[in-house]
C-alpha cells in the first residue's frame, strides 16, 4: 500500500492559488469598502 517515491507538495500550484485567492479577496475588499462609504454618506444627505 506505500508508495516507494515521496510525496512533495506542489510549490508553484499553492503559489499561484494563493495569489489568486489574495487577489479576488483584495477586489472583494475595496468594493466592500466603497459601499461603507456610500452607506456612511447616504446616512449624512439624509439624517432622520
């Protein structure tokens, strides 16, 4: 049931996902930041 070679992990396939899921998480971010804002200035043009 062993296998007689190693197991290595995959150094450029754990690189390249981690850019992309960084990337897609940093994008992500800035549109969450700019609709706090737009919360934040939707609430000052109109107060209650």
């Amino acid at each position: 049931m062993t296998n007689d070679y190693a197991i290595k992990p995959k150094k450029m396939l754990i690189v390249v996902v981690a850019f992309v899921s960084g990337l897609i998480l940093s994008i992500f971010l800035i549109f969450f930041m700019e609709f706090i804002k737009g919360m934040r200035k939707e609430e000052e043009i109109t107060p209650n």
